[in-house]
C-alpha cells in the first residue's frame, strides 16, 4: 500500500479509521470532517493530525 499523499503514515491512517468504525457515533464518512476539527477527539485517540 502506498504512503498517503498528505504524509499520514499508513498505521495512523488505520488506527483512526479503526476509532471510527469502533465509536460507531455516525456511520457517514463525511463526519471524519467535524472529527478533524476536534481536539478532544484526537486527544482522545491520541493522535496529533
């Protein structure tokens, strides 16, 4: 699998698709935009990006 063309690397790509699925909170893939925007989220999961 190629690296992302954003610089994610690909075991954080997984890791916060993983969250996602898991949380379970919305099932849309365009929540992952109102995700980015959240701190507490990415603290949650604890990542920086």
């Amino acid at each position: 699998m190629r690296p992302s063309s954003k610089g994610l690397p690909v075991t954080a790509l997984f890791k916060q698709l993983f969250c996602f699925l898991l949380d379970g909170t919305n099932r849309h893939l365009v929540f992952f935009d109102d995700l980015k925007r959240d701190a507490g989220y990415a603290g949650a999961i604890e990542t920086t990006r």
